[in-house]
C-alpha cells in the first residue's frame, strides 16, 4: 500500500485525515463511531483559560450545502480538559491537537502555556477567530497586528507545534499566513468558517440566537481550496487543509492544492465514519495511480 504517513510541525502522523475542532468533541461522543486509532490526529474542542456557556440556542441551522453555527466556544476550561478529559484521549494511539482560544492576547499565552509539558498532546491549534475584547470586540484573525501579536505571545509561551487556524474572513488572507510564519508558527490550518446569516421567511427572525454564524460545508469548499493553493504559493510552512471535505475526491483537491493534510469537520454530523472511509479512498487513489506516497499529491495542481 502506498505511504500515508507525515510529518507536520514536527508531529508525526500515520496519515494525513484529522478530525477538525469543534467536530469531535473531545472524543468520547465520537469514539463510539469512529476508530480513533485509525485517524491521523484528532483536533479537541476548543479550550479556554476558564469554562465558558456558549451562546444560547437555537445555535445551528441547515443551508443549502452546509450548516451555520454560532455555537459560542462552550468549554469546560483548561483545568478540568487536562484532568478529565486528556486521560480519556491517551487511551488511543493517535495524536492530540488541543484547539486553543481566548479573549485577550495574554489569556492565549495562558492557555498556551497551560499544555507545556502535558503528556499526551501532541501540539496546539489556536482559533484567532475570536472577538478581542479590549480592544472593540473585533476578531483577533481578522487584524493583522492583533493576529501578529497572538501567534508571538503564544509562540513564546510554549515548547509544543503551534499550528494556527486562519479565518476567511479577510480581503487577503497571504498577509495573515505571512505573519504567522514570521512570528514562529510552526503550520498552518485553513480555513476556518465564513460569516454568514439566515432568515426564516415565515417569523421574518433570524434562524440563529446570534443572528450570524459560521457558515461549513460543502458550499465553502471552493473558497477553501483557493486559499489553500494561494497561501501554499507564499509561505513555505505546512497546511492542514479543511472545509467542505465530504469525499476521498475532496481530499484530494486539497492536497493538489498543497495542503499536507486535511481535516474533516461538518462531515462528520452526516457520516461520524467518514474520515475512516477516506483514508482507505486515499491509499486505493495513489495505489491506482501508481503513486507511492501522499508526499506525491501535495501541491501537484496543473496550472
């Protein structure tokens, strides 16, 4: 069988298909579903310095191709996750990727420090796509100063992979990509969700408490995939690839576009098997192209 293996920010992987934050939990719901030892890594919910509620429902609703949410980053805190829940997730042989946030640069150097030196994580995933509220509420992904100074904050605050998570929700997303490497960013992951809204036609009310949210999906997949081939062409660090990712053929559009590898998120509602599905998709593709690794995809697009 063909290679799946890699190496992303020094973490090495048996292959390339991840479980994207937010998707997965922190692994127990999906566990009963989906063999945890067969994936790449697994990418936790996000985790804060202190537990937060979330927003109040309703919090997700179906569009055409895909779903918005605003479910608000519940989570049960950075004490609580190492204690209860890292325990759980050590039982697999597979790598954990702790998706990280916070509403100030310094409470991501907190929380980012919090997971030096915890045995059974692997690296961190930062979601800059947060509001930061000292200074109006505007996302910290969406400024590149503010992105520049999350990404050194939480580049000096810990000794793991750092893997940033960008948003799409920006004019040029080449800039953000840059300044992540600058700043020591040991990958990238893209893209996060695009802002979106839905109105029910009947009450004339927004279908989400929050009135808007992040739109996943198939329906983003395209925008995805452009930005993947547009940031591997600027930065020479790994991209985890992720929006929309339903098939093997999905997959493969992002490795040819020059992710080194992908994640599987709204998906995983549908099918909680499907990231087992397309890695055995993945290794019939090479194999039937006669191509020996996954190394052999990446970036590979014809233009």
């Amino acid at each position: 069988m063909p290679d799946l293996s890699i190496e992303i920010a020094g973490i090495k992987l048996r292959n390339p298909v991840l479980l994207a934050s937010g998707t997965a939990g922190y692994g127990e719901d999906i566990a009963r579903y989906c063999d945890l030892n067969r994936v790449g890594a697994i990418i936790t919910k996000g985790i804060a310095l202190k537990p937060t509620p979330g927003n109040p429902p309703p919090r997700i609703c179906e569009t055409p191709a895909g779903m918005l949410n605003a479910i608000g980053l519940p989570n049960v805190g950075v004490d609580t996750f190492i204690k209860e829940n890292i325990p759980f997730l050590k039982k697999f042989d597979t790598r954990v990727i702790v998706n990280i946030f916070g509403a100030t640069v310094d409470e991501y150097g907190e929380v980012a420090g919090s997971f030096t030196g915890v045995e059974g994580v692997h690296g961190l995933e930062v979601n800059i796509s947060c509001p930061n509220i000292k200074e109006g509420g505007i996302a910290f992904g969406t400024d590149l100063e503010a992105t520049r100074r999350v990404v050194r904050t939480v580049r000096r605050s810990t000794t793991l992979p750092v893997i940033i998570k960008l948003s799409p929700n920006v004019t040029d997303i080449i800039p953000f990509a840059m300044v992540c490497k600058d700043e020591g960013a040991d990958a990238i992951s893209m893209i996060n969700t695009l802002l979106g809204m839905s109105i029910d036609t009947e009450t004339w009310k927004p279908r989400l408490a929050n009135i808007t949210g992040g739109l996943s999906g198939p329906a983003i997949k395209p925008v995805a995939v452009r930005m993947v081939w547009q940031v591997y062409n600027a930065v020479d660090i790994p991209i985890i690839g992720m929006g929309g990712i339903t098939t093997t053929g999905d997959a493969v559009e992002f490795f040819l576009a020059g992710t080194s590898a992908v994640a599987v998120g709204t998906a995983n509602f549908l099918n909680p098997n499907v990231s087992i599905e397309i890695i055995d998709g993945l290794g019939r593709y090479l194999e039937e192209r006669g191509i020996d690794s996954i190394r052999g995809l990446i970036g590979a697009v014809k233009i």
